[in-house]
C-alpha cells in the first residue's frame, strides 16, 4: 500500500493537493479534522469520547488520535494506500502512527514537505479568509497558528528524515508544477 503522510503549514495547499493525489493515485484521504466530526456526528463511542475533550476545549489525546485514525484505516479494506492530511503533528504522534502501521503491515511511505515561505503563507490565508469567510484566516490568528506550526515543525522534518522518507517540495510556483513535483516523489517510492 501507498501510504502518505503530507505536511505543511496552514495555506501551503495540503487540502488542495491531497485532492489532487487521491484522484491521481486511488487512495484514501483522512484528514484529522474531517474525521473527528465525522465520529462525533455519528455518534460513536471514540466521537462522544472525543466531543468531551473537543467541548472542553482541550486537545484530543494522542492515543484516541490513533484510535480514531486506526478504525478509519482499517475501514478501508481494499485501498491502494491513504494520505494522512493534518496527522502528525508531534514526534509522539508520528511514533503512534508508526507503530499503528506496522501493527498492520505496514508503514509510511513518503512523507511531503510542502514547503511556503511566511510571507507568501500570510498572502494566501488572508486572502483565504476574506473569500471563505473562515475566522481563524485573520492576521493575529495565522501568526499564532504558524508560531505552533513551526514549533513542532521542525522535529517532525528530522523525524521523518531518519526513517529514510522525507521528501521536500518547493510549495511555491503553479498548482500542476508543484503537483508535477509531488508525483514525481510519489512515484520514486
């Protein structure tokens, strides 16, 4: 199996390529976020667990991440692969996952850096912003989400570069040119 694990800072388009390599590739896309709403709006017992944390404002622990993460993987019987959108975000998440795929049979294939200079990362979620409407794309709020990003950026790089699959994409230039970057790093696997 395929398995990707995609990375960037909030505005460096992880949303729209993963669209783009799940058409191209036939795999699976689990973004954190879409899943956890999914459970909670399911109700099931890792969503109503994971509503607690949510409704009191806390992070959601490491171990139901993983949980959570691993009844989804599992779900997908005869997928090519999956992309792991917005997971991990810290080396104990990453330890998690790795062991959840090996666990299964399996592991990380490629790790994708998509990799946006601050400024243009600014540009695009402001801009973002004023055409969504999204709260969380005003100014203050992206300078304190790019602050937490680049906290746990940088150990995760060195993680994933220690298990031999990191890879680098210049996330600056056209969509088909960094999508064109992206294959290219997939293929190579």
């Amino acid at each position: 199996m395929l398995n990707v694990v995609i990375f960037g800072a909030p505005g460096s388009g992880k949303g729209t390529q993963s669209e783009r390599i799940v058409e191209k590739f036939g795999i699976n896309h689990i973004s954190t976020g879409d899943v956890l709403r999914a459970e909670i709006k399911n109700g099931t017992e890792l969503g109503k667990t994971a509503k607690g944390y949510i409704d009191q404002g806390q992070l959601i622990p490491d171990e139901l991440m993983i949980d959570i993460l691993a009844s989804v993987f599992d779900s997908f019987k005869d997928s090519k692969g999956v992309i792991f959108d917005g997971f991990p975000r810290t080396i104990a998440q990453a330890g998690a996952l790795k062991q959840m795929l090996a666990d299964r049979g399996q592991a990380v294939s490629v790790m994708l850096d998509l990799d946006v200079p601050e400024e243009e990362l600014m540009t695009r979620l402001i801009k973002r912003g004023q055409e969504s409407g999204r709260a969380d794309d005003n100014e203050e709020t992206i300078k304190k989400r790019l602050l937490v990003y680049h906290s746990q950026t940088a150990p995760l790089i060195d993680w994933y570069k220690n298990e031999g699959v990191y890879k680098h994409i210049q996330g600056l230039g056209t969509m088909d040119g960094i999508f064109a970057d992206i294959c290219k790093a997939i293929e190579n696997v």
